[in-house]
C-alpha cells in the first residue's frame, strides 16, 4: 500500500505475517476445533464446550488485533515497524545508519511461470526478505508461506526487496538455498 503526504513523499506500507506469535495462537484456533469435535461426541460435553468457545474468540481475537506493520518513509530515510498487541502499538524507528542491508533467501529451484499448473502447487518453493540491522539483528520482513501460488510469493517478495532498495538505498544480498552455491561454500568451508 502506498500512500502520499502532505510534501508529495510517498510512505511505503505492507503487513508483516506469520512469527511465534501468530503460531501459537492459530494452533489454539485449533485446539478450539478439537474441542468442539470432542464435545460433539460427547466427551465433557459442558466443560469442552465452554473451552472451545473461549479459545475460539479469543485465539480469532488475538490474531486479528496484533497485526505487525512496516511503513518505508524514503523522505526521511526510515524505516518504521509498528507491532500491535491487542490494539496497543508499539513502534521502532530504524534509520538508514542503523541498517546494514537486506537479504533475500530463495530456495534454489525457481517456480514455474503462472500459466503452469504445476506452479500452484509446488509446496517446496520458499522465499523469504530478511533486514539485518548493523548490530546483527535480523527482522523478518517476508515470508512465504501456503497461501498463495509461489510465483505470486516471489513477485511479493520481490516488489517489497526493490520499494525499500530504491526508497532507503541500501545493499541487497541474494542467496539461494540448498543449492549448488551453498554446497560448493561449505566444501571450501570444511
């Protein structure tokens, strides 16, 4: 998403998903399943019914109200990760001095075009943009996951690498997992 300011400055925004955080919670969406099933078969009906319910809300509840947000301000040269627990924010502001670079690990087969059928289901295909800050911290800025066609995840991931290279100018690495380069780095490392 983008957006202009009041001097013409273009904000950069996109959601960050997945992490322990959203983990944990959607495996007690789960847990609420589960118990609905159980008490639907009528083991402790009463006591799995009142937990499944109250699991249920609160787990949708959580995951829908602590959303992760970053906002690239090329203006100021900033980047902006705002973190949300139940509505209340959280924000961090990291400079360009405070950031090292990004990285961008790629599995080391490349997903087929989106005409190929086979693409849309290739659950092997992984991308993931990581920026690492100067202190060596790492923050996850993408992730694919299942929820959509890998070449969908790659174009995501992709538009995300170039939108803060060209707004905060900073170095991107690329690297490729599982491949051929990874395993000729670690027979000249061993």
């Amino acid at each position: 998403m983008t957006e202009a300011d009041a001097s013409g400055s273009q904000r950069m925004e996109f959601e960050i998903r997945g992490g322990a955080w959203e983990v944990t919670h959607a495996l007690l969406f789960y847990v609420s399943v589960t118990c609905a099933v159980l008490a639907t078969l009528g083991t402790m009906r009463i006591v799995l019914g009142i937990c499944c319910v109250v699991l249920l809300f609160y787990s949708m509840f959580t995951i829908f109200s602590s959303p992760t947000y970053v906002i690239v301000d090329p203006a100021a040269h900033e980047l902006t990760v705002e973190h949300y627990h139940y509505f209340i924010p959280r924000r961090r502001r990291l400079s360009r001095e405070k950031l090292q670079g990004l990285e961008v690990v790629e599995s080391p087969h490349v997903p087929a075009p989106e005409g190929d059928r086979s693409s849309k289901r290739d659950l092997s295909y992984y991308v993931r943009v990581n920026l690492i800050q100067k202190n060596g911290k790492r923050l996850k800025l993408f992730r694919s996951g299942m929820t959509g066609a890998p070449s969908d995840n790659r174009i995501k991931a992709f538009l995300i690498v170039k939108s803060i290279e060209s707004a905060l100018d900073i170095p991107v690495s690329y690297l490729r997992r599982g491949g051929a380069d990874e395993r000729a780095a670690e027979q000249l490392g061993a």
